[in-house]
C-alpha cells in the first residue's frame, strides 16, 4: 500500500502541479466565473418561467397573461444566447490580469478579435419564397454553445499575442503628465493593430477554403469531437477517478480536473438549456448539472453522506464532534473540514468508499436517464451550494430529487463499514490517551513531608 501511495504520489504531485499553476486554465476557470452570476440571475428567470408544478403555469398565466413565460424567458435569452461573447471578455481579462498587461484592453481586444473571426451574416429564407438570402447580423447561433471553443480559443491566443507584442515595447510613449487612461490606451494601439491585423489575414485565408469560416473549422474539428467525447460515461469516470486521486493527496481535484473538463460539459449544459427554452428533446446526459447535482452530494467523495452516518453509528468524540460540525456546510456542499479534519486526506481507510460512491452515483444516474426513467438536467445553472432534494427538483424533475435520495441513501450504506473501522481505530486511540493521562504523576500525590 505504501509503495502504491509513493508511486501515485511520484505521478500525481507534479501533474497537479502543472495543472494548477498553468496560466492559461486558470484564466479559463477564473474567466467564466465572471460569467457566472449573469448565468444564475438568467436560469433564475428560466426557472420561473418553466417551474416543474403544473398549477404554477396556471397561475401565473390567470396572472399576468398568455405570453408571460416567453417575456420571462428574456432575461435568460440575454445571458445564455451569449453565453460566448461573456466567456470571451471574461477568460481574456484574467489572463490579462495574470500576464501583467492592461486587462480592460485584452478583454476588448479579444471581443473584437471573436467578431473578425466569425461571419457576420445570417441566412435568411423570406416567407412563401425558396431563395435564401445572406442578410448582416449577427449570428446567435455562434454566440452561444457553438461558439464557445473558438472563443475560447481567441481570449488565450490574442491575449497572448497582445502581451508579447506590450512587452517588446512596441508601443506609443506618452511624455509626462498625460492622464494614466490616455497612457493606456496609446500603449495598446500598437500591439492591438498587429494582433487584429494577424486574427484578419487568419479570417480572409478561412474565408477561401471550402469551411467558410474559422468558426465552422473549430467546431467541425475540435469541439464536435470533444464534446462527443465528453459526453459519454466513460470520459465522466475517468475524470472523477482523476478528481477523487488529486483530493486523496490534498489537491484540490475540483479545480484541477475542472480546468481541462469543465468547458466542454459548459458546452454541454448549454445545448440542453437552448433545448430547454425552445421546448425541444433534451440532447445530452452529461452536463454540468450531472456532475454538480447527481455525481456527489456534500463535496467531493459525496461525502454528506458520510458525515450523517458518522453522526448515526460513530462513538468516538473526534468523529462525532467533527460530523456535527461538518453537517451544514456539507448541506451546501463544503466538506473542507471533514476532507482534512477526518481526515480523508492519504487515509487509505476512506480511499475506498471516497472514490467509489461518486463512481457509483455518476453509473446509476447515467443509466436512470438513458432508460429514461429520470429526465436529462436541462440546463439550467443553479449555485453549487443548493442542497440536494431541491437541486434534483429543479434541474430533472421529481424524478431527479427521488434519486439524489436514493443514492445519498446508498452512499451511507457504502460508507458505513468503513467508517466503523476508523471509528474503532480512533475509540482506541482515545482509550490509550486516557489511560496515559490517568498514569500521569500528579504533584498532588507526593507527599513532601516524607522526603
């Protein structure tokens, strides 16, 4: 087992390491964290227009009319139908911020860079006509989930480029005295122009080959078959195996695992959401909301459902004090003290059932929706800190809520054998404390006057 641990250690450290420290992925997982709140206040307005209690669409059409669940949906439109645009800005601006350079500029920069790169026409069929039109507009269907890698693409690239170019110097200097926004933005002409100019001759050479466009090329060949891939059981386990090794050894596997895999299942999420709003078959089982709903409940290792076991069957104080105090943050999904108070952290004991049980949900809930018998997620983002029952409701139904409580109730069962042996371990520990302390010399039990 030592060797094992040693041998995984030697592999996995320097991975993490790698990983987490890279620029550019954490500009990406810190890029769409800013796109995050508009992501929630739009699935918010989403899930009022489409709650999963039939009266409610009664209700509120006695209310406030016919029409009233599409001008809800309109706040949703404007942050998932550009969903895109926000990740460009966004992922462009924190690496912006981690290269040292002009952030504002980079996430501008890099919105323009996207524009050039996409065609800028929509096609257009009038009605009781077959002769189809290429009208100038902007595309939505680019803006969205279909766009996402080559924005993606775009932010890292011309980001990069730009910061090259700033810190060549080849920029305008300003004499003194001139306000720093002025300085600024003369020192960004330069770089900007040639960064622009190289995106365009990238954009015209597309333009001539038989794809049309970059965009069309990116997704034909790069974000097609990854998201294909992405979207299968095996790809799922396979990161969530990754993810549970990382937090074993103290790394935060989230962060790590996610930077690589959570853009693609973001793309997925979104195609289900598009479905979602145009009352269309949901088209994809992996999503971000079957991992954040469905694959763990508690954190990582699912371990809220280890947290109510401990607090039912362990005896020892350290096990019990630390579930009671690990309850409500595991409730909303924050089980840092139990990961490291426990700990889970190189405890061989908990290993087992720490990466099993997730397998198990991710399994269960794979095949639960391919036969149907709970909805796909639909896309709608809820805060990672909803409680399970509730986020199962809203994102698959009373289906999904049923078996969020199912597998809670099953992680227990697998947690429960192991959880009674490191019990016992610590009883003992406790025990052989108590015996010391009471063989400890006490100066109440000399007697001086006998010296």
């Amino acid at each position: 087992m030592k060797k094992f641990m040693s041998l995984m250690e030697k592999f996995l450290m320097p991975l993490a390491k790698a990983i987490g420290e890279n620029k550019y992925l954490i500009a990406i997982r810190d890029g769409f964290l800013i796109s995050t709140p508009m992501l929630i206040i739009g699935s918010t307005f989403l899930l009022i227009a489409n709650f999963p209690i039939p009266i409610w669409n009664t209700w509120m059409t006695h209310l406030l009319g016919d029409d009233w669940a599409t001008k809800m949906s309109m706040p949703a439109s404007a942050s998932f139908d550009v969903m895109t645009i926000l990740a460009v800005v966004g992922i462009a601006y924190s690496l912006g911020r981690l290269l040292e350079i002009d952030a504002i500029a980079a996430g501008v920069m890099s919105l323009v860079l996207f524009f050039i790169v996409t065609p800028l026409t929509i096609d257009f069929t009038p009605e009781g006509t077959d002769k189809l039109y290429h009208v100038a507009g902007l595309p939505m269907q680019w803006m969205g989930s279909r766009g996402l890698f080559l924005g993606i693409i775009v932010a890292l690239l011309g980001t990069r480029l730009f910061a090259i170019f700033v810190k060549k110097g080849w920029v305008i200097k300003m004499p003194a005295g001139v306000p720093p926004t002025v300085v600024k933005s003369f020192e960004s002409l330069i770089p900007g122009f040639l960064v622009i100019t190289i995106f365009f001759i990238i954009s015209w050479l597309f333009s001539i080959t038989p794809f049309g466009s970059v965009q069309e090329f990116i997704y034909q060949f790069l974000q097609y078959p990854l998201v294909k891939l992405g979207n299968t059981l095996g790809a799922m386990i396979v990161a969530y195996l990754f993810l549970h090794f990382f937090w074993f050894f103290g790394i935060n596997g989230s962060s790590v695992v996610g930077a690589v895999f959570n853009p693609v299942l973001r793309a997925l999420s979104l195609e289900n959401l598009d479905a979602f709003k145009h009352g269309e078959k949901l088209p994809n089982i992996i999503t971000g909301d079957f991992q954040d709903m469905f694959a763990t409940f508690g954190g990582a290792g699912s371990t809220l459902s280890l947290i109510v076991v401990m607090l039912i069957v362990c005896k020892s104080q350290r096990t019990k004090k630390l579930s009671q105090l690990s309850l409500v943050p595991g409730i909303f999904g924050i089980n840092e003290p139990i990961i490291f108070g426990l700990p889970i952290v190189l405890n061989p004991i908990i290993l087992i059932p720490f990466v099993i049980v997730p397998t198990i949900n991710i399994i269960i809930t794979y095949f639960a929706m391919d036969w149907g018998l709970v909805p796909f997620t639909n896309g709608i983002q809820l805060p990672w800190t909803t409680p399970i029952i509730i986020s199962g409701l809203l994102v698959s139904g009373w289906q999904g809520a049923v078996l969020q409580a199912i597998l809670f109730v099953l992680g227990m069962f697998i947690y429960y054998p192991f959880i009674k042996v490191l019990d016992k371990q610590y009883l003992e520990e406790e025990k052989k404390a108590n015996e010391k302390e009471d063989e400890d010399i006490s100066f109440d039990d000399i007697d001086f006057e006998s010296l």
